[in-house]
C-alpha cells in the first residue's frame, strides 16, 4: 500500500467516520421503523427506495457540475457537510414520511459528493492502479461501517431497543460526522485543474461528454440489473428479525458483512488489476446468488458474508472499470450512480411490495432468476474478451 496517495489516505479516514455514522443509521433504522413506529415492510421499501433514488440519481446533475465547472473539493465538502448535519435528525422524525424525508436530505448529501469525490481518488490513482487505489479507499470506508455496527452492538448491550434510546443513538451520529469533516477540510487537497478533464483526449476542462464513453453502457447495464435483483442490506435484517434472531444480534450480522467487506475490499481491486472487471464481476454476481439462496434457506451467518463479498467487489470492480475507460471521467461516474438510483429505487420497491403480499421466499425466487440469468450473459461476453478486460 505504498504507493496510496496520501491525499486517498486521508480521504479514506473521512470515509471511515463518516461511514461509521451512517452505519448507526442504516443498522438501527429497519428496527426503527418495522417495530418501534410499527410501519410494515412495505414502508420500509418506499423509504430504501426514495433514499436510493435521491442518493445516486442527482449524482448525474453533480457528476455534470463537476465535469464541467471543474468543481471537486467543494462539491465533496458540500456533500459530507449535509450528511453530517441531518443523520441525527431522524431522532426527531414520528412515522415513515419524516424518516423517509430525513433520508432523502441526508442522501443528497452523498449524491452531491460522490461523483466528484471518484474523480478526485482517480486523479490522485497511479497508471494501471485504480483498482488497488479503489480498493483501499473502500476498505476504510467499509472499516467505518464495520466500527458502527460494532459501537450499536455494545450500545445494546447496556441499553433496552426502545423509542428514547434509539433516538439518542441517532443524535450521537452527529460527533463522527464533523470529524470526519474536519479531516476533510483540513487534509485532503483539491484536484489540480489540468487533471479533473486528463481522461479527455483533447484535454479540454469544459468538455463534459465524450461519444467514446457509449462503449461503457453494456457494462454499466448489467451492473444497473444486478442491483435492482439483488435485495438491499436492510431488508437482510428484516430477514433475520423475521427468522428469530435477537436486536442484540443483528448488528453482529452487519459486522460480518462489513468485516468480509474490509479483508477482501484492496485484494479484490489487486485482483481486479489482474484480471480485468468483467471477470471480477462475474465473480461478484455468483457471490450474490448464494447470498440469497443461504438467506432463503436460513443460512442467515455465511448469507451475510457473501453478500458483503458481493457489494464489495462489485462495486470496485465498476469504479475502477470506470475510472480507466471513462473519458469523461466525473460525467460517467454521475451516469453510473444516476442508473443505480432508478434501479435501486426500482428494485427496493418491487421487493417490498412482493414481500409484504406474499413472503420473502417469493422475494428470493424472483431476486435468483434475475441474477443467474445476468451471470450467464456475463459468463458468455467474458468468454469473448481479453484476459483482462
């Protein structure tokens, strides 16, 4: 990991508190809505979806800003500056339209920052490296959620899941938050005007899309499909509420998913430098079939592990395609996430119309169909590229 950046170094310890807090938020927030506000798992969908939805399609309008004013820095400390302020505020929400509403201003916190942040990671990434480079910043962003997890954990331990106590545990989120911006500020240092537009070949900074960029689509496609078929971590803790496990319990399973996530996050991107991304892909979406077949059968432990696996290796197998075949570097990593939002969105509300009507074994069975049928199309253009493409 030497030859990390050092500007990615402290961007990753922004990550890690930020995600730290978010961590708090999206492990106690099922419970919060499913059994203390007594909202069904319907409600639940509609908030997943609209925080989906908010959180990655304005990532296309910022991903735009940035490509084209040249804006990174500010963007990203605009972004982490509305999350930090607004996660705590879910304390003060009643019923699922506040939380929902609460979500939806967090998460645009996250849309403003992310596509310039990626730009920001790649322009500070070594030639032929962006996938180690991805893959250490997301292992610190996922030790973030991982230490979250942890801290509802212990709080458990002392504290009765109940109305006041898990609304005091949303306020706290506002400490890691400013710490975390704090660090941003103070240590992690602007792109260099001439690098935000480098992937462009005429080097031109106005430039905002390049035609060249539709050879990406196929790609993103496929990925787009994989997270509207692949169930959302907060329906997973539902999954295992609903099969008996304690509250107390609940934040160990996310613990394992985010530590499979943070030992596999930087040797996944070395791996995605060796073999290309659609392979590592590939890879990712296998991991997501059994997640779901161990959740249907009640394997809820390795269930959660693999799912990790999946989000992880995922994520920086695309990031890191992204980064190196984009032209329009900021623009497409907005497109990326802005597709992420309509199917995500879509995804969360299906699953949870089909689980509250029917049951979660209907849910998986169309969640399985569409990620074996995306595996073999995968499977067949893999057997058509190069070795690491």
């Amino acid at each position: 990991m030497k030859s990390i950046n050092r500007n990615i170094w402290y961007l990753g310890w922004v990550s890690f508190w930020t995600d730290l807090a978010s961590s708090i938020t999206t492990t106690l927030l099922p419970l919060f809505v499913v059994y203390i506000l007594d909202e069904g798992v319907d409600k639940l969908g509609i908030i997943i979806a609209v925080a989906t939805f908010v959180s990655y399609a304005f990532r296309i309008l910022f991903g735009y800003v940035s490509q084209r004013y040249a804006l990174v820095k500010p963007l990203v400390v605009a972004g982490y500056l509305v999350s930090a302020l607004t996660k705590p505020m879910l304390a003060l929400v009643h019923g699922y339209g506040g939380v929902a509403l609460v979500r939806a201003v967090e998460r645009m916190g996250k849309a403003v920052r992310s596509a310039p942040k990626d730009a920001l990671i790649s322009a500070y990434s070594e030639k032929n490296k962006a996938g180690r480079t991805f893959g250490f910043h997301k292992t610190l962003d996922i030790a973030g959620e991982l230490a979250g997890a942890g801290l509802v954990s212990l709080l458990l331990l002392f504290f009765v899941l109940d109305d006041r106590s898990i609304r005091w545990i949303f306020a706290g989120t506002l400490l890691p938050g400013l710490v975390g911006l704090y660090l941003l500020i103070r240590k992690v240092k602007d792109v260099p005007q001439p690098r935000l537009a480098s992937g462009a070949d005429d080097g031109k900074p106005g430039r905002v899309w390049d035609p060249r960029d539709r050879a990406l689509l196929p790609m993103l496609l496929v990925y787009f499909l994989a997270v509207l078929f692949m169930l959302s971590d907060q329906y997973l803790i539902v999954r295992a509420k609903e099969t008996g496990f304690a509250d107390a319990v609940i934040p160990l399973l996310v613990m394992v998913s985010t530590l499979t996530q943070t030992l596999t996050s930087y040797y996944s991107g070395v791996l995605r430098d060796r073999i290309g991304s659609q392979r590592l892909l590939l890879y990712a979406l296998l991991a997501a079939i059994g997640s779901v077949f161990l959740l249907r059968i009640g394997w809820i432990w390795p269930g959660f592990v693999l799912f990790g696996l999946f989000t992880v290796v995922s994520l920086n197998a695309m990031r890191a395609y992204i980064a190196e075949q984009a032209r329009s570097t900021a623009f497409v990593f907005g497109l990326f996430y802005g597709g992420v939002a309509l199917f995500g969105a879509l995804g969360a509300l299906i699953m949870g119309q089909i689980w509250e009507r029917w049951d979660f074994d209907t849910v998986a069975q169309v969640s399985l169909a569409g990620l074996v049928l995306l595996s073999l199309y995968l499977a067949a253009r893999c057997s058509r590229c190069e070795p690491g493409g």
